[in-house]
C-alpha cells in the first residue's frame, strides 16, 4: 500500500514538473520572441538602410534644356577644333574673342567638355556624341605624350585659365574632365583603359603638386579658384571610384573653408585677388558635401529614434549618435557655413565680383550652382531662378557668353555658364560627394563597434 502510494504521489509530481518545465518554455520563448521583434534583425536594418537611401535619393527630374542654352550649346560645339580642342586665347591677347584663332589648351577643353557632359552628351550618346569623343580623345592623347616629371600636363603657357586661375589649372579641370568621362564609358570601349590610365597620371600630379596648407597656389591672378578645382577634382575622382588621398582632400577643404567666417559671413579675399565673390565659391563649394552629410546623418538617426525629432544638426547631437569629434566638428561647421553662406545669396555687392563679368565671375556662378544642388533645399530653386535670368539677358546673339575683364574668352566664359544653368542634371553625380562623406564615417563607426566586440 506505501509502495503503491509512493508510486502515485511520484507520477503526480513527475507530471507536475513537466507542466511547469512546459510553462516556463513558453515563458521563455515568449520572451524571446518579445526581445527578437524589439532588436532589428540585419534583414531589417538592411530595409531601413535601403529606405533611408531612397528618401534621400527621390530628387526632382532635371529641368529641360532651355532654348538659350541650347543655343549656347550648339555655339560651343561649332566653335570646337577638328582636333577635338578648345582654347582660350592668350593672357596677351584678351580681346581677341574669336575662338578661332586661338592655341588650343587642355583646362579650356575640358572645361567645354564638362559642359557637353552635363548637357547629356556622352562619347557613345546624344546629339554631340562624336564631338565629346573628339575632345575626350584630344585629352588622353595630352596626357599621354606628356612625359616630363612635375604637377602639369602640357607645356603650354599665358593662356588666359593660366593666368587668371593659375599655372596648374590644366591638370585640375582635365582631372575633373577625365573623372566625369570614366563611368560613362563601356569597360569594351577601347577609350576607357586609357581614360582611366589618364585619370590616374593626372590624379598623381594633382596630389602630388598640393601645397602643405591645403591649396594649388601656383601663380595667376586668383589661385584660390585654381585651388578650389583641385578639391573638387579630388572629389569627382572619388566618385568615379579612384582611391583618393583623404588626407589631401581634408587639407583642401579645410583650406578653401578657412577663407570664410561663419560668423560674420564674410570671405577673406586675400587669394582671390582682392574679389570676395570668388573666395566665397570657394569656400562654399568645399563646405557642401559635408554640410550634406551631416545633415542626413542626423535626420536617419531621427528616423531610427537615435534623436529626438527636433534635434538640430550640431557637434553635440554628431557625436551624439557616434561620429567621432573632430569628424563631427568638421562636419557641424560645414553645415553652419553652409547656412551662413545661402544669407548671402542676394548681396548684390558680393555678386557683382570685380564689377563686371569675367569667366572668374561665371565660374563662381557655377561652383555656387553645384554647391546648392549638393546641400539641397530651396535655396537652389531661387538661385537658379536668378542665374537663368541674370545670365540668359547678357547672351550674345551667337549664343556665346564672353567676359568684359580678365578671362575674356567666349568659349571658357560659355562653358561656365552652360554648367551653370545645368547644373541640375547632375544632381545625383554631385550628391554622391555628400554621400562619399557620410559613408565614410559610417564605415568607420562600424569598424569602431566591432573591434569591441
């Protein structure tokens, strides 16, 4: 009778433990489904990424070619060279507009060449298809036979981009040019190995030429305009996929920023000939990226719940979310420039530059244009709107833009202004200098977080 009882009270307890084992199973796994729905999974973080890329990315369509500056356009493409060339003219000779009867030069090539680009032209597509592919090829042939040691690519000297930007604008708008081209071109053309060979030659002397404070201050008139293509060289050499020296476009930026004073929203003109309008540009041009960057940092961290909704974009809520100091206070101040310099916008007094046009007034323009494009916002809107009107009033009968001081060439001052009034159509191409920014301080912190792991 025990024994049996002993049995029966040992069945019962056996079945009471697993009763319990069960409910605290279930327990368990509730628990851990609770935790696993509230921790994104990488499927998860790997959506909100995507998401958070296409926000960003869902940029208006481009704004159709207007009537005059397609007119414009056909003018640049008529004025081009059988070679494929352009050319400026000579510093010797600024009233000498007819592009005809000028040296052809690699800065001024390029420059119209960039000009062709934005407006849809590629070697294997659009209208000038076979004018782009000629000055492609004036300009590998260029960089190709140029052998001698040193920051140039041609021997050519007084031409009016030279003496007004400086020595070595050649190598930096030809670098830009040549950035521009590669990813347009099919890896089986037989243009594109030796782009990119040309690329990569220029892209050695651009780095190798920069001088220990940031700049390309080599002679002419206004070399902080020379300086600030040598940064943005850097930066389309990066988009175009080339491992750039971050060093070398650090120390450009910080120098073309340095120019300005966030506070007072002035520009220090000391290397810009004395012209605030052209060390401004500069300035803003090289704030841009990172003034992006920064800001779309801080509005996925809102999207994630890192910061609040009505965090400001600052050095605290940077670091805040894990970018490292002086990354952030990089970062912050670009973003406060940025904001100081749309104020200026309509200063009438900063936009007359030297009093009247000259392609370093146009090229400011440009660099503006590019500079609000990458910042984003309705600053752009506004500004286009201005340059569009301003710039269409002043159009020669031909179609040509030429300045009234300093570099005078038709063909130089059409170009810039082309870029400028189409600066919208490479807004994505543009905004991947911010996005470059941001990544890299985005690999960075993911580098950081797992080595602690």
């Amino acid at each position: 009778m025990k024994k049996h009882s002993f049995l029966s009270t040992l069945t019962v307890t056996s079945l009471s433990l697993v009763v319990l084992g069960a409910t605290v199973a279930t327990g368990v796994q509730q628990v851990t489904s609770r935790q696993s729905s509230a921790t994104p999974t990488a499927k998860a973080l790997k959506k909100e990424k995507k998401a958070a890329k296409k926000a960003r990315r869902q940029l208006p369509a481009a704004a159709p070619i207007s009537t005059f500056a397609q007119k414009g356009i056909d003018w640049l493409v008529e004025a081009q060279h059988s070679s494929g060339g352009w050319g400026a003219g000579s510093h010797a000779n600024q009233q000498n507009l007819d592009p005809s009867r000028v040296k052809l030069d690699p800065a001024t090539t390029a420059f119209s060449g960039m000009a062709l680009l934005r407006a849809g032209h590629t070697p294997t597509a659009g209208k000038y298809r076979d004018s782009l592919r000629k000055a492609a090829t004036f300009l590998v042939d260029t960089v190709e036979r140029y052998q001698k040691p040193g920051p140039r690519i041609t021997d050519i000297t007084g031409t009016q981009p030279q003496a007004k930007l400086g020595q070595l604008v050649d190598t930096s708008m030809t670098t830009q040019f040549l950035a521009r081209l590669l990813p347009l071109l099919p890896k089986q053309d037989p243009l594109h190995k030796r782009t990119d060979a040309a690329l990569d030659k220029c892209l050695h002397k651009l780095q190798l030429s920069q001088q220990k404070n940031g700049s390309w201050v080599a002679g002419g008139w206004a070399p902080v305009l020379q300086s600030s293509l040598g940064c943005t060289a850097l930066e389309l050499a990066q988009v175009a996929g080339k491992n750039i020296d971050m060093s070398k476009l650090k120390l450009a930026r910080k120098y073309q920023q340095g120019n300005f004073n966030n506070k007072t929203g002035k520009a220090n003109a000391a290397a810009g000939a004395g012209v605030e309008l052209y060390a401004f540009s500069g300035a803003q041009r090289a704030s841009a990226g990172q003034a992006r960057a920064a800001n779309e940092l801080v509005r996925d961290a809102k999207r994630r719940g890192d910061l609040a909704e009505d965090a400001e974009v600052n050095e605290q809520n940077l670091r805040k979310i894990g970018v490292k100091s002086e990354k952030a206070k990089d970062l912050a101040n670009a973003n406060e420039a940025a904001q100081a310099q749309a104020e200026r916008l309509n200063d009438e007094t900063l936009l007359r530059g030297f009093g009247n046009n000259g392609g370093e007034e146009f090229l400011s323009y440009l660099m503006t244009s590019e500079s609000l494009i990458i910042t984003g916002g309705d600053s752009w809107k506004q500004w286009n709107a201005k340059m569009n009107s301003r710039l269409a009033k002043i159009q020669n009968p031909n179609g040509s833009w030429n300045g009234h001081h300093c570099i005078s060439s038709p063909v130089f001052c059409t170009a810039a202004v082309l870029q400028c009034v189409t600066t919208d159509r490479d807004a994505a191409i543009l905004i991947q200098v911010a996005d470059n920014a941001a990544k890299r301080q985005q690999a960075k912190d993911a580098a950081k977080v797992s080595s602690k792991r």
